[in-house]
C-alpha cells in the first residue's frame, strides 16, 4: 500500500509559497507559506507540515490504541487525543524537539494501571510513532 501525498513550492523560502495536496482529495492545492508555518502562531492563516505531522500522529496514536483497548476486551467509548509538536529553532535551523500526546479516554470497566500499560505499548507501536523514533514522544493518558 501506498499513500501519495504532494507539494509544489514557488519563489524563495521567506516569499514564496506551496499548495499541499493528498490523494484522498482532503486536501487539494492547500496553501501554505513561511507566514502560514513560522508567523502564524494560532493556525488561522493556513497549514504547515508540523500542524500535519501532529494530526497523523494524533489519528495513527488513537487508532492503534482502540485495536489495543478492544483486543483486551475493553472497547472505548472515546479516545481524544491532542498531538502537541514542539518545532524549535536549533543551531542549525529548526528542528522538531519532541511531541507530546494528551490523551483523555472513556473505556468502561477498565482500570487506570490497565488502561496506561495498554496506552503506552500503542504508542510505541503505531506506525507514526516508529517513523518518528528518532524524535522524544511523551504520552499524558487521562482515564475519565
């Protein structure tokens, strides 16, 4: 299985500009800028590779973890999980320092020393979180 994704970019890194777009047709030509990734501090002006990076690990993360919950017997109710990523300026420019995941889960019948065991294996093992082995990956479970 393969999964496409594309970027065109145009002009200089701090003028130009790129559209994204993704073979599922969720997104088609979204714009995207050095003001949209680095100036934009609350998101509105447009999307940037981090903000993706955090919404495939979020949905990869929770994914994983309702197979894990239901092949214990403990089917969730519901999973919100928030994908914070930490981008930073390094040396030698920026760098993804770590991602945090918040995660808040109503699982019936399951106890909390369960319930953290089976969260922290997926994520260890959800595919997003292998690719991104070489990046620091904090999990805060919360059983509601």
């Amino acid at each position: 299985m393969i999964r496409k994704s594309s970027a065109v970019w145009t002009g200089d890194g701090p003028h130009g500009s790129g559209a994204l777009t993704m073979q599922s047709g969720v997104f088609q030509d979204q714009p995207y800028s050095f003001k949209t990734r680095f100036e934009s501090q609350d998101g509105k002006a447009g999307t940037n590779p981090e903000e993706l990076l955090g919404a495939a690990h979020a949905g990869c993360f929770a994914m994983a973890l309702a197979f894990a919950l239901g092949q214990a017997g403990h089917g969730p109710e519901r999973l919100a999980v928030i994908a914070n990523v930490h981008f930073v300026k390094a040396d030698r420019g920026f760098v993804i320092e770590k991602i945090d995941l918040d995660l808040r889960a109503n699982v019936p019948g399951l106890d909390e020393s369960a319930f953290l065991e089976i969260a922290e294996a997926a994520k260890r093992d959800c595919p997003i979180s292998k690719a991104l082995a070489a990046t620091p990956i904090a999990l805060s479970a919360t059983l509601e």
